[in-house]
C-alpha cells in the first residue's frame, strides 16, 4: 500500500506492530492490520518499496503515524 493510504489506516486504529527489516543492504517497512494481515509500504510503480538506509525507512514510518517499530535484520539463506 502506498503511504497515503497507510496513514489513513492508521488513523483509523487498523495498523500495529510496525516494522522495519534490512536484507541484502536494504530496508522494507511492514506493519500490522486488524485481523493479522501483514502490509508493506509499496513503491509507486508497485512491488515492494525498498529504503537505502535506516532512517528513510523511519521517516516513511513516522510519515503514517507510527512513534515506535521493531527493526529486524534478516539473513539470506542458500
């Protein structure tokens, strides 16, 4: 989902458990909505919006509202 429609989410009460993850150098945002579902903040153009650092992920996070998030660092497996 894009950031527009995330923040209205989260206004709304629907989003939790935001997250933020690095792999491979980059960084995805994630969080929570109501009833388990796990979102991604996606790129205009689609797909999956990948951050160059940390804190581009943050300010996309603290651009829908969120004030804490959970950052994980996944490992590739082979």
């Amino acid at each position: 989902m894009q950031i527009k429609e995330l923040k209205m989410l989260h206004r709304a009460g629907a989003l939790s458990d935001a997250r933020i993850a690095a792999f491979m150098g980059e960084w995805t945002v994630e969080m929570q909505q109501k009833g388990g579902e796990r979102v991604t903040v996606e790129a205009q153009r689609g797909g999956v919006r990948q951050f160059k650092t940390l804190d581009a992920a943050w300010k996309a996070l603290a651009a829908i509202g969120f004030e804490r998030a959970t950052i994980e660092e996944r490992h590739q497996t082979r």
